[in-house]
DNA sequence: CTACATGCAAATTGTTTGCATAGTT
DNA sequence: AACTATGCAAACAATTTGCATGTAG
C-alpha cells in the first residue's frame, strides 16, 4: 500500500477541497495503518494536528468514501481505509486486533436474503466476535491491538 | 411474548440479584417493546427511574444475556430482547425501522469463514443497511422508527 | 439489620461547533 | 484578495461514578 497520499490529495482537491498541512499528516498518518484505527491513533500520529480537525478530516474523507466507519460491539469505533473489494471484519475480544477476511459466496447469500425480505440493500457489515488465531493459542498475551 | 418480568424477575434473584421496583418497571418497558429499542425509550416509558438506574439495568441484563446491545452504523445504540434464535437486522436507512431475519445457511458458511481463518468464533453481528420494503415503496413517509 | 440498589449530581469520554486567525489557491 | 481550513476552547451528548439515602431479603 503506497503512501496513496498525492492520489487522494489530488481527488480532494478536484473536488473543491484544500490540499492542506494538516490534510496531508492525517492522510500520511492513514496510509501507514496497516488495521483499523482510531482518532486517537490518528491524534498521535499526527502531532500538531487537533483533535476537531482530525474528526473533520475523517467526516470528510467519509464523504468521499476513502475511509469507513466500523463501530465495534463494544461501542468503540474505528475507520479504516476503504478497499475496493469489499471484505468482513474479524475482532479478537482478548487484544482488540482487528482483521479481514471476505466471502463472495457469503456475500451473495446476504443479497439473497436482502430480496427475500423486499428489503432495497445498500450496504451491510458483518463482525465476527471471538479469540484470533495468536490469542486463542497463546491464552496470556496482553491486551494491545 | 408475555410480559416475562416475572420469569425474569426470578432469574435474576437466583443469581444473587434484587427484584427492585426500578428493575420491574425497566422490565416491564422492555418487555412492550416490539422492536430495538434505546435508553431514551426506557426511561420514557419508565418515568420515575433515574438514567444511571436504566443505565445499570441494561448492563446487569446484557451480562445475564437477555437484551443485547446493538451498535448502528449511524452511531446510535440500540438494545433488543435476546431470543433464543439467532438472527441479524435489516436496518432502514430511511425510518430507521429495524427488523430481522435469520438463515441457517448464512450461519453455516460464516462458521466455515472463522475456521479458515483460525479464529475461535464466540458470536457475530451482521446488519444490512438500505431501505425496507414500506419505505421503497412510498418515497416520502416521515422518519419514525 | 445488612448489603445491595437507587437517585442525583458531578465526572468522564467522545464528538461537534463558534470564532478569530493562519493558510491555500 | 477571497475564501477555506485550523486550532482552541466551549458546547454537547452519551455514559459512568461517588456518595448519602432508601429498601429488599
């Protein structure tokens, strides 16, 4: 994953945004993610930056769809960068790692319940709760996404 | 779906807990509720019983397993009775209606995607969004849940 | 009577907003 | 120069917690 920054700038601006410092940090703080972040993983990243433009940055980057919201069980929420494929989220409950994975058959098998209910599908998001492969193999790891 | 309370009631005195007033009346709220339900209609339904107590009482219920939180992508929070069968929702995008559905088969194969991956699955979540089948039909309803 | 539960208000946490200033184009 | 974006602090909303009092068993 390259640091994707120039690509998004130059889309931002496009579309009438500011090519901006602190865009720019944010942006460059996301692309070394390689999982789902938080603000606050942002906010450290990105020394400098504050807070209400970090969530700024995120809202728009939310609107051009470069990032997704995933609120966890728990009630926290990260983002992370949105790929094309379209993939589903496996949360390890012992250290918080949050990984992927992605079904096509199981995709198809949710649009075909969507039609069984008449339901008009726009999106859908399936989490899957338990122990990742480390955690369940090694039961005193520390908590540490 | 009979008031419940009192079956309820009895579980949670087994369990070491107080069959108090307050938790009656939360009970009693949750148990008129049809649909996913928030804090805020708890305690308009249950006037008299202080935020903190609602608060309280949904979490002691989540940890004995009968309501369980339910994160919208939107932020909000909702909470449901938990049923003995599995299911997932079907969330719309318009009203804010939130249903379920459930499918065996949808189950099967996200227990096929765990294994794969190594991941000890406890539980999943999966919801849909987009519109129902009342509000894709009529453009224009008001938004109510 | 004793321990647990409640209400209230204060404390947190997470996120948004108002406004004067700095930065981009 | 014109207009947008930023930082900071105040405003908010949602949820939690401390503590004195009420109450179930």
């Amino acid at each position: 994953m390259p640091p994707a920054t120039d690509e998004t700038l130059a889309r931002l601006e496009g579309l009438g945004h500011r090519a901006t410092g602190s865009r720019r940090a944010v942006l460059d703080a996301i692309s070394l993610k390689h999982a789902p972040f938080t603000v606050e993983d942002i906010c450290e990243a990105a020394p400098g930056v504050g807070r209400a433009t970090v969530f700024r940055t995120m809202k728009l980057l939310q609107d051009l769809e470069l990032v997704c919201r995933l609120p966890l069980g728990d009630g926290g929420v990260r983002y992370e960068v949105s790929r094309s494929e379209h993939h589903h989220h496996l949360i390890c409950s012992r250290c918080g790692a949050v990984t992927e994975f992605s079904d096509p058959e199981l995709d198809a098998l949710i649009v075909t319940n969507a039609r069984r209910e008449a339901f008009r599908l726009d999106s859908h998001s399936l989490e899957l709760y338990g122990l990742c492969a480390a955690c369940s193999a090694a039961p005193n790891a520390l908590r540490n996404p």
